[in-house]
C-alpha cells in the first residue's frame, strides 16, 4: 500500500476551478492550471462534484498539452453527472458551475460509470489514484453510516479489484470528517492505499486527526493528502472556513497566527503549508487556487525559510498541540 508513486509533496486541488463561490472565465482557469504545470506541479486532484464535471473538463484541456506519463492524476467517485439539468440555486458551493443534475451512487455500476464518464470529461486513458467522495457526515448527517456501508460493499471493492488488476495505480477516501478513515482503517478488507482529508489536519484543526487517525494509518502504511491546508481559505487571506464564513472564534484565532508570523518575518501561508507537510504520514497537501499568482505564492511558501523559534512559540501559545510535529 501507500502512494509513494506521488511526483512531489505539492499537488493542485481543483474545486475552486468547477466555479466555487464565483464564475472563473475560462482563461483565467486555463491560466491558473498552466502556472502550476509551469511551476513544476505535476500532481493533479479532481471531482465530479466540482461545478457538475467543469473542474474534470477544464483540467483535460490543460493536461491534452502534456505527455501523459508526465503527470499524476486522481479524481472521485460516489456522484454521477446526469444530462438533467436543474436549478443553480440548489447548487450551494458550485452555484455557478455546470447546470447538470448530479445524484450519489456508490454502488459498484456506478463507480465503473463514474470512472468513464470521468476519463470522457478529461480525455484521458487513465486515472492513477481514486478517492470515494464524501461518506461522512457533513452530507449525510445520521444516515452517513448507511452510506459509508453502501461505499464499502461496492465502491471500495471495485475500486481495489482494479488496483489488484493494475487499471489504477491507488485507491481510498475523500472526505472531510476524520470518522470514516477510522472506520476503514478497522475494516479486515478492502485495504486503501491513502486518504484524502481535506480541513483536518491543519493549523487551525489537527488534534482530532493527530490522536485517532494518524497513529493507525501509519502503522499500516496508508499514506495521508491533505486537501485545504489553509482551511477553506481564512488561512491564506480569505474569508471562508468549512466552505462558509468564518466564526468569530476562527477569525480571533487566525488573528493570533498572524500576529505569529508577522513577529518572526514570515507568511501565514508558509506556516500553514509547512506545518501541514511537517507529519511523516503526509504525502502531499494539494492547496486549491482560481488565480495563476496564487500558484507562486504556494511555491514560495514551500521554501520559505522559517525559523525554529517560530514553532516553539505556536506550541507555547497553544495555537498547535504539543505531539504535532514540526519542521525540523
């Protein structure tokens, strides 16, 4: 198991570019792709559900430009986009994406139909690592258990015949709750390679992950990506956090970081990021972006030089918790 196949710790999360919270010409979106590749980014993540397969449709006319054995490539499964049109307003987060209607299936026909419909929207022969999306609570409430037992019985199993088989390189959970990768981790089978988890393991909320989830999935040697290292964006100048404005507890403990970095010369992004990929388990962080000079930021953080004493002081203003490891 693991990914280790994975071409560098920086990936590119492309939900902003399915028109999250606003409409992103198509130029702008192509633009903020190629300063990735540009930047040398070569690990690619993706889903249906981002603006009803726009983000899968944008990413494919970028990666047509590029030999295919030049980059690395996930996207989900769990939701199909239907020719059936609804009402954006039903939309919420992907309000100005695609019109199409898109419905939850986890069932083993509809993670091969996914998986097709996914290589059509991208014009690609193969897709390296799929996530099962979201079989947590945040969408499905009480009912996510009934859910995740519908993913198990059929997603994760058509999905580790075709790594057993080769047609996929990695398989595991997308998902922003730390309860369905434990859940997983106690399975007997199927056995993922990795977990995508987006908002829990970062400077704002990694206690939860640090203590339940990380300890286990190392010992079995399932790999963790980290989706929004800057937690939705509170953490790189935004406003939001878990995908909605931020709670005035949030932003008073943002405040508090930055103070942090603005006393030792360094960039909130730089903290974020390099706290986030500091934990061994971590394989990646793949941060979103809908603007070409956001890329360059994320690069410039990565390699930003930050002092010691800098996390020493995170730690004795409790803003992490002491077992969180650090750069060195």
């Amino acid at each position: 198991m693991s990914i280790k196949f994975l071409p560098g710790r920086l990936g590119f999360g492309t939900a902003p570019l399915g028109n999250m919270y606003r409409a992103i010409p198509d130029e702008e979106a192509d633009a903020t792709l190629d300063a990735a590749w540009q930047a040398g980014v070569r690990y690619f993540d993706t889903a249906p559900f981002y603006g009803a397969g726009l983000a899968e449709l944008r990413l494919g006319e970028m990666l047509a430009r590029h030999h295919r054995d030049e980059f690395v490539l996930s996207t989900k499964v769990g939701r199909l986009v239907l020719d059936e049109v609804e009402d954006s307003a039903s939309k919420k987060l992907f309000g100005y994406g695609r019109p199409n209607k898109i419905v939850y299936d986890y069932s083993a026909d509809g993670t091969h139909r996914s998986i097709e419909d996914s290589l059509t929207r991208m014009g690609t022969d193969r897709i390296d690592l799929v996530w099962v999306h979201d079989v947590s609570q945040d969408f499905w409430g009480d009912e996510w258990l009934a859910a995740f037992d519908k993913a198990r019985t059929g997603a994760f199993r058509v999905l580790q015949k075709l790594r057993d088989e080769g047609v996929i390189r990695g398989w595991g959970l997308g998902v922003n709750r730390v309860e369905p990768l434990e859940l997983t981790l106690g399975l007997d089978e199927p056995q993922p390679d990795a977990f995508l988890l987006a908002g829990r393991y970062t400077l704002l909320d990694h206690e939860s992950a640090l203590r339940r989830l990380l300890p286990e999935a190392d010992r079995q040697d399932v790999d963790i990506v980290v989706g929004g290292p800057y937690s939705s964006g509170i953490l790189a100048g935004g406003k939001h956090f878990e995908y909605r404005d931020a709670p005035r507890a949030v932003v008073a403990k943002v405040e508090r970081i930055k103070d942090l970095c603005d006393r030792y010369g360094i960039s909130v992004k730089a903290a974020a990021l390099q706290f986030c990929l500091a934990n061994p388990v971590v394989r990646a962080a793949i941060p979103g972006a809908s603007r070409p000079d956001r890329i360059a930021e994320d690069i410039a953080a990565l390699h930003e030089n930050v002092p010691a004493e800098f996390w020493t002081a995170l730690r004795q203003e409790r803003l992490i918790v002491p077992a969180a490891p650090v750069p060195a």
